[in-house]
C-alpha cells in the first residue's frame, strides 16, 4: 500500500493532482485547501497518502500532514459520510478547528461544507465527540475555532486537557471545557491558566 509519494507536482486539478515520482505519474484525490496550498507547476511535493483498493479501481487520496490523513479516517466512521464528504469538510476546515468543532458540539461549523447537512452535521459532532480528544492526543492540535493559538501553540492546550483525565473527567468533558475556556481566553494563556479555567467551567 501507498503511504507517502514524494516527486514533482506534474498537473493540478479542480478535484486532485498529478505527481510525477521518478517519472510515474500518480493521480491524487485532494481537499479543496490541500489543493490552495500546493507549490507551483514543476515544483517538488510531498503527500501523505491514504489507499483505497477496490475490486475494478485504486484511488489514492494525498494530505499535506498525517493530521489531516486522520481525520480523513475518523469521519468516515460516521454514519452517512464516505469519501466525498470526508473531503468536503476537510477542504473546509483545519484539523483543530474540526476538533473543536466536535469539541463545543458545533454543528454549524461543519455545515460549512459544501454537501454537509444539519443531520451529517449533527451525526459527525456526536458520534466523534469521544473520539476527537484521542486524536489530539496522538498528535492534533487543539485551537479556538477562530485559529488562534495560546502561547506556546496546542502543548498548552493539550496538556490541560490531559490534566483534566488525569484527574478523572471523560476525554470528552476535558476537551470541550478546555476548547471552550482557550478560545476566551485569548493569547498567552500557559496550561495552568486553562486547567483552573476549565475546572470553573466544569463546575458549572
């Protein structure tokens, strides 16, 4: 299986890309904002790459991080959304405001994307809602919805979450009163700035 494809971006497309990798040409499915970010024509690319195998066809799907292949992963465990809005709200979203998006419940910001309705909205927030903190967990970031960060970027925001598991709150709990406390609290908040923060929110 094909997990990364580093070469030469080739063509890009409305809906993918070309990258040519020592002169092979593989066509790659991406989201709409992996696709803003690309470098130019001729230019050296690197993806990471997820791969579906069917019985009459191989797609490959290319992300800009291993976050973004991820969360590809995770929504698809989600009732009702498949490939195409997988990549719908990816070329929409971040990681990490998806992850917040889910977080705060949320709904609205996921319906942002094009092909996302209230209900696919509403099963995504509720059915990742304890998955979600997992993944940031594992690598993600956790940001206000509005992007930005405290000082010293997600470990902050990260750690104060894990304080609050640590001392016996659900992952879920902890993520959403931390996503909640961050994004008020704006810049330069250190993780236990949010801890207290986000104990006073959950003893609401």
């Amino acid at each position: 299986m094909i997990g990364k494809l580093r070469g030469i971006l080739d063509s890009a497309g409305k809906d993918g890309l070309i990258i040519d990798v020592g002169g092979v040409g593989y066509e790659v499915t991406c989201p709409a904002r992996t696709l803003s970010r690309l470098p130019a024509v001729g230019q050296p690319l690197a993806l990471i790459i997820e791969t579906y195998v069917r019985e009459d066809q191989i797609r490959l799907f290319g992300f800009l991080s291993e976050a973004e292949r991820s969360w590809f992963r995770l929504l698809q465990h989600v009732q009702g959304v498949g490939t195409k809005v997988a990549l719908s709200v990816l070329g929409v979203l971040e990681p990490h405001e998806l992850a917040n998006a889910i977080a705060l419940q949320d709904k609205a910001h996921i319906s942002r994307a094009p092909g996302v309705g209230p209900k696919v909205a509403q099963r995504i927030v509720s059915e990742l809602r304890d998955k979600a903190p997992g993944l940031l967990a594992a690598g993600g970031v956790a940001l206000p919805v509005d992007g930005t960060a405290a000082q010293g970027g997600g470990s902050a925001v990260s750690d104060a979450v894990s304080a609050l598991v640590n001392l016996g709150y659900s992952a879920a709990e902890a993520s959403a009163a931390i996503a909640s406390v961050s994004a008020k609290a704006g810049d330069g908040k250190r993780a236990e700035d949010l801890i207290r923060l986000g104990l006073k929110e959950l003893a609401r």
